[in-house]
C-alpha cells in the first residue's frame, strides 16, 4: 500500500515550486521549500499569495508550508521534488545537495525536457530518481507526467502515479526520451505557430484562436508560451534540437525576443503585452 508522504521537501521557491508546495500541502504534507538567500523572501511572498488565494476560494489547506535556506532542513522527508529552472548542470548541482542532505527520500524532478537518465547520474542512488513534471499553473492543472528513467526502481512508478491521484491529478506515465510527451508536442505546436506568425500567415491572436476555438486548446500555442517563458521555451527547442534533429530548430522570431529581453508574462511583453 502506497503511503502519501507526511513530509515533502521541494527544492526551488519559483512559480513552479510554490505551486508544487502548495499542492501537496493542501493534500495534508508538511512541506519545506529550501531557496537561495536571495530568492527567499520573494518565496515565501508567492507562499503566502497562493495560500491567501486558496483562502478566497474556501480551499482548505490541510498541511503547511516554510521556506528555508538550509537543505538540511530536508532530512526528515520521504519526497523531495526539484524544482528549480531548466539548466542542467544547476539541476546536477542541486540533485547532489538533495542526495546529501535527504539520503532515504524519492527524489522527484519537475524537468519538462532533461533526460532523467541524466540527471540520475548526480545521485548514488539513481533508482531513487523519478520525473515529476507538473505544469503551470500547479494548483489549476490536471496534469502531472510521471517520467521513468531506465534505472528508477519500478516501485516507485506506482507510488508515484498514487502521489499524483492523491493530489488530486491525473497522471500519465512516459518513458524517458527527448521532450518526453508534453513538451516535445507542445514545443512542436509553438515552433510552427511562431513560424507562421514570422511568416505573416496570421496574428499571434488568430493562430491561437485557430486552436482554441477549431481544437478546443484551452489556451493558444503563443500565449501559452508567454505564460512558460520565451526564454524556457527556446532552451527546451535547442535541447530538441541536438536530440531530435532539425524539425525543431528554433525560428529566428523566438531568438530575437529573448535577446531583446521579451520573455512572455514575466517581462511583460513576448508574443502578446502583459
């Protein structure tokens, strides 16, 4: 019988880690977010807006969340999940401190493209390793992609799929490959979406509203892009590309917003204005 974990650790206070925390808190684990001393304040702030808005909405948090600098505040958990942005060798860096510091916990990694056979290799103990990867916004999304390394110990896949039901979401189950499902499709849709704007087929606004409205997307390709980051979606397509091939080349268009600096929401500008 699986056992939901009592204690969580989630390694990384951005948008996706207090997401993360708040979701299994809210299912009843006491969770730890470990940051850096100079992303910590602002982590705590996006803790206490998450919980204030579950508040409005009569979400009953059951668990409770504290941010902290010192992973060795993680010792006592079952789960760590990492969370932090999508560069590998800080994703090493940080996969080594959980190992360190947690040493008996499952290691989830919310990488949305990484291989998790990769990334297994800063462990000891890469059985240990699974892919947790969420999607944005935490608390709102259904979906959570259970990504099997070659070495994850089958135990764990179960377990994992439970931890997702338990939160309330549904999970699938994908082999480890480039892009895994989700993004690797989703990063197809946006490329070409983005080549067709460069190209002059349409507005940013009509290509996501052929999918909206023709295949009943809840949010168009390009907007969607703004909400992940211009600057996440290009490392994600060049990643596909060395892996993948030239189908997934980057347009010209994504380059140079994210050299301009217009990476989407938290800019406030990328394919639309925030």
């Amino acid at each position: 019988m699986t056992t939901f974990p009592a204690s969580v650790g989630v390694y990384g206070g951005g948008r996706m880690g207090a997401g993360i925390a708040h979701a299994f808190a809210v299912a009843g684990s006491t969770v730890t977010i470990v940051e850096t001393r100079a992303a910590a304040s602002d982590a705590r702030v996006r803790v206490e807006k998450t919980l204030a808005k579950a508040a409005e909405k009569g979400i009953e948090v059951a668990g409770g969340i504290s941010v902290t600098t010192d992973p060795s505040s993680l010792a006592s958990a079952s789960l760590v999940v990492e969370a932090v942005p999508e560069l590998a060798d800080l994703k090493f860096r940080v996969l080594a401190t959980i190992a360190r510091f947690a040493p008996a916990a499952a290691i989830g990694t919310n990488t949305s493209s990484l291989s998790i056979d990769d990334l297994a290799s800063a462990l000891p103990n890469p059985s240990v390793l699974i892919g947790l990867h969420f999607f944005n916004p935490v608390p709102a999304s259904d979906l959570v992609e259970v990504v099997v390394g070659a070495r994850t110990a089958p135990g764990l896949v179960g377990q994992a799929r439970e931890w997702v039901r338990c939160l309330g979401k549904r999970a699938i189950t994908v082999r480890d490959s480039p892009g895994f499902a989700s993004s690797r499709l989703g990063v197809a849709i946006a490329l070409e979406a983005m080549r067709m704007l460069e190209e002059g087929v349409a507005s940013a606004e009509d290509i996501d509203r052929a999918m909206t409205l023709g295949y009943r997307h809840p949010i168009g390709p390009l907007r969607t892009t703004d909400l992940v980051g211009l600057d996440v979606r290009l490392a994600i397509a060049e990643y596909l590309e060395r892996e993948l091939g030239p189908r997934f080349t980057p347009p010209r268009l994504l380059r140079d917003k994210v050299k301009a600096g217009q990476l989407g929401r938290k800019s406030g500008q990328g394919f639309y204005q925030w």
